[in-house]
C-alpha cells in the first residue's frame, strides 16, 4: 500500500481530506505525532521542536547550526513513523523529506482564498480584513520556509502526484481521488521500493546521531552500506569515524559505515 503525503495551505480543508482518506484506508493519520516522537526519541522539549518546525524562517536562522539537528531529528522520526507503510502524512515538507521512495503518493490540496478567508471568519469569528492576513502570512511563512530549507517551492504543481482544487471539487471527492490513486500500481509498495524507505530511515536516524559532532555532515544509505560526507576538519572527521564505529555495532540494519570528505550530490543524501 502508498504512503500519502498531503501538502496543504492553512484552512483549506486539508486537515479534513487527510483524516478521512485515513479512516476510509483504515490508515494511520499523523502530523504533530512526528514532532511528539522526535521530541521523545531525541530529548528535545516539545515546545522547542515546534516552534522550530513550524514557525518562520527567521527563527530558524536565530536557531544557526541547532536547526540542522531539529531538523535531522524530525526527518528520522517522520521515516520511522512511515516504514511500515498504510500512513497517511499531512504536515510540513513530507513530500520532500520522503523524496525517491517511489511508493509514496505525494498530493496537493488547494482551495480559494474567498473560501477560506470565509471558513477562518466562521471559526475564529474574526472580520475579514483580519483572516484575510492571518491567511496570506500563514501561506507566505509556510513558503519561505520550505524554500529557504530545501530550495523547492511548495506551490510547485510538478512536486506532486496529485493537485486537488477544493472548490468545485468536494472534500468527499479528494477523499475518493486519493484513496483510488493509492491502489495504483505505481504506488504499490515493492521489495525494492521498501529497500528505499528501509535505507532512508536508516540514514536519517544516523544523521540524527552524528549532526551533534558536525551540524552539516550528510548521509547516503543503500542496502545497509551507509556512507557519512563531511567537509570538517581532520579532527572532525576522526570523531565521526569513532561515533561511526560505535554505531555500526549498535543500530540494526547498518551492514557498514564510511566517513568521507567532501559533500555528495544532494538526491543521494538526507
């Protein structure tokens, strides 16, 4: 069965597709339970893990080199979470933190903003100028901060399967798009593409790790072969190598680890 990403603007019912398709799937639905995860595997209070994920670029900045590990800790949690498949992922990024493992089903829920600036003055009873800006920062901040973290524009149409306008289209019919996309060939889940999603929780959880000895060092996995790119000092590197050992006796899964200098191609690595 796919893996289902949902990318969605604030208020535009994205939330509620998400939900239902998992409950028409008999799918697990998870969005701040990956944050909650981290928290707890990696000994970061929740607040702090929030706020880093979810509030704007500039904190993320103030953060310096403490944003690559909030970072690295929230990517192994959400590739832990979805190894087993049959989950259905609705918050940020998960279209690009889960980028090549093929039997991931990536969607784009949109709706209008007349729509939504409506739906915001109903819930929260505010006037219209207010949800309407409250909108356009939310969409703005959300933006900014896939781009200045991964480089991609989450409005880009061509990062999905998937794009579903909520307007003329119902809730109930994204529900009925997706759950029938998911039992798609493509989509299936496969020795190979297993081996990918295996592989790719496999490094994250050892970026996690070493990101505490150097904030920038990149990790490639294939079939349990991991391999650790850094551009540090000799010094660095010899850490690295010492925690490397050590991991390759502890984490399962892990068939051999290199430390090499020198940055991999960005497709290759998380």
């Amino acid at each position: 069965m796919a893996i289902i990403t949902i990318s969605r603007g604030s208020y535009s019912k994205g939330r509620e597709v998400a939900e239902k398709v998992a409950e028409e799937l008999g799918y697990e639905c998870l969005s701040r339970e990956v944050i909650l995860d981290a928290s707890d595997r990696y000994h970061i209070p929740e607040l702090k893990m929030v706020k880093a994920i979810h509030d704007a670029p500039s904190l993320l900045e103030r953060l310096g080199h403490a944003r690559h590990a909030f970072l690295a800790y929230y990517q192994s949690a959400l590739t832990r979470a979805v190894q087993t498949d049959n989950v259905v992922y609705h918050g940020l990024a998960g279209h690009v933190l889960l980028k090549g493992v093929p039997h991931v089903l990536k969607v784009r829920i949109i709706a209008d903003l007349e729509d939504r600036v409506i739906d915001e003055m109903k819930r929260e009873k505010s006037g219209e100028q207010e949800a309407r800006s409250l909108i356009l920062r939310d969409d703005q901040e959300r933006r900014r901060w896939t781009q200045s973290l991964y480089g991609v524009d989450p409005w880009d149409s061509s990062l999905y399967d998937l794009v579903i306008h909520i307007h003329k289209f119902t809730v109930a019919d994204a529900v009925d798009f997706i759950c029938r996309a998911a039992f798609l060939e493509p989509f299936a889940t496969t020795a190979r593409s297993q081996q990918k999603i295996d592989d790719l929780a496999l490094a994250s959880h050892i970026k996690a790790v070493l990101v505490e000895i150097h904030p920038e060092v990149r990790v490639a996995c294939e079939y349990g072969n991991v391999l650790v790119y850094t551009g540090s000092d000799h010094r660095t590197v010899h850490k690295l190598e010492d925690k490397a050992r050590t991991l390759s006796r502890q984490v399962e899964g892990v068939n051999h680890i290199e430390v090499h200098p020198g940055v991999p191609a960005s497709s290759i690595s998380v």
